[in-house]
C-alpha cells in the first residue's frame, strides 16, 4: 500500500483499527490476560519479549488480515521489532494492516478532573523514524475523569498541539481524550468534549485532518458532528474497560463510528492455546468486533 493507498482505507474502509500498543504498567496485566503469570518472567527485557511474541502471534494469523482490521496500533518496541523476519510495519502492509505508532509517554498526575499527556521531548525523532518503516500514524491518550470544562479544553488543546507537530511530520495523528466510562460525570464530560473538540477542529489550519479516537459516549449518536466534521479521517472508538460483548453493541448504536479495541478484541486469547484453537478465538473476536463497525443498529 502506497500513502494514499492508506489514507482511502482508514477513511472509508469497512473494518476496525486494533489496539496491539500496551506499554509499561499495563504489560503485566496484558500479560496477565493472556495467561502468563508474573512469575514466568524476570525483568522488563522478559517482559516485553513475551508481550512482542503475543503480538506476533497475532499479527501473523490467518485471522488478521485487511480484510476486516484496517489498520494497527503498535507500542514503540513492537514497531522496532521484526514479525517472521521483517519489520512489524512492513509486515503489517503486506497483509493489508495501516500501521499506526503510541506516541505518549503516559499522564500526568490528575488535576482540574484529568490526566495530561508528560512532555515528549524526543517525539520528532521518534515521528522520523516511524516514517521510515512506514508507519502511517500516531496515537495520543489522554484522560478526563470529571466535567471540568477547564480541564477537558487543557487536553483538547494539548492533544493537538502534539497532532500539529505529528502532521508536521508527515504522519496522521490518532487523538485519544478518553473519558473515563466509570465516571459519574460521563454524559457531562462526553457534551464538553463534544464542544471543546468542534471548536479546535475548526481552528485548525491548513487542510489536513486527524482522527479521533474516543470512549462510547453515554448518549449514543452524540459524536455524529464529529464523525461528519470535514477535518476528521475517521472516528474510532476505545473499548474503556467494557468487556467484548457489550462493548460490541455500545459501538453499534453510534453511527460512523469503527472499533480501536484492545482489551476487547485479546479477552478470549490465552498463551497455552494451540495455534488452532488461538486462530480460531481471534476470529471471533474480530468477527464480532467488525460486524458492530460496519452493522449499526437503529
């Protein structure tokens, strides 16, 4: 796939974007999900050694094709490292996947009801080299945990400022304001996003658009501006602790909207699986996953 091969896919694609990108902290509880206990391992070279292994093993199944997953979303080491001898993103465009890179280095401590993204002071060499594989574009997170408007516009501003810098560098950048789904002031933060996201949207010069990737909005169809903006690629969901099933028929009712599942598309897969039996839970997992992308309900 050439980059306009790929900008057509991710925009108009029927299909969802994999979230294969845990790092640090969340490792050993991936790992943990997928059946290795903490005691397999000793160090963090181990550690995401088998988490690379996991990866692998999925991007390399019969069951991960362009077909149905658009596009991935890799952690750092994952996009250095090699899938059956190439590297991941090369690996990932022969079979019809758009790499995507997690460009964060995790949050700030929580203030004004959210988490700001830490500095990352080295994130241009990190934009080059990315290019240089291959890789198509970014993922940013951040987290609003209460509806303080003051907070929701610091993120929104923040996420992209740093958009800006990764269109800069010739990638398209994933924003990720995730509202927490645990939150008692969800519907409330999900209708400032709303707000605070149509006005940077708006401001941004130029002509070049983003993606978004938010938490399924407590009040279905709400982000249908955001999946109609002129400056949006394409609007992708995070499963946000729900678990597969319901998840699935949250994104389902939200026109527009494709899945960027990670905890929700790996619940089923186990490390002791023989390889038939992990293709077989990794197809279904995908099959449900693409069916609530492309299948809305009324």
């Amino acid at each position: 796939m050439q980059q306009q091969d790929m900008v057509e896919k991710i925009a108009g694609g029927r299909g969802f974007i994999a979230a294969l990108d845990q790092s640090g902290g969340s490792t050993p509880k991936a790992l943990k999900g997928y059946g290795v206990e903490e005691s397999a391992y000793s160090g963090d070279e181990q550690m995401f050694g088998l988490i690379h292994d996991m990866r692998v093993r999925i991007i390399t199944s019969p069951a991960f094709t362009g077909d149905k997953v658009l596009g991935a979303i890799l952690f750092e080491r994952t996009m250095d490292g090699e899938a059956n001898g190439k590297p991941v993103p090369q690996a990932l465009i022969e079979r019809g996947v758009v790499p995507f890179i997690k460009i964060d280095k995790g949050l700030e401590d929580e203030a004004n009801g959210v988490q700001l993204m830490k500095p990352m002071p080295e994130l241009d060499t990190l934009l080059a080299r990315a290019k240089s594989l291959g890789v198509f574009g970014t993922k940013e997170r951040s987290v609003i945990n209460l509806a303080n408007r003051e907070g929701i516009a610091a993120v929104v501003k923040q996420q992209f400022e740093v958009g800006q810098q990764v269109l800069a560098g010739g990638l398209v950048p994933i924003i990720e304001p995730e509202v927490n789904i645990k939150s008692a002031e969800r519907a409330e933060a999900d209708a400032i996003l709303l707000d605070e996201l149509v006005k940077a949207l708006d401001a941004m010069p130029g002509d070049d658009k983003v993606m978004l990737k938010l938490s399924l909005p407590k009040q279905p169809g709400l982000f249908d501006p955001l999946v109609d903006h002129p400056r949006v690629l394409r609007v992708v969901a995070l499963s946000g602790g729900f678990a597969r099933p319901e998840a699935c028929v949250e994104l389902a009712k939200n026109r527009g909207v494709i899945a960027s599942f990670s905890r929700a598309l790996l619940e089923d897969l186990r490390f002791q699986m023989s390889d038939e039996e992990f293709d077989a839970a990794l197809g279904q997992a995908i099959d449900a996953i693409y069916t609530a992308s492309v299948e809305k309900t009324a």
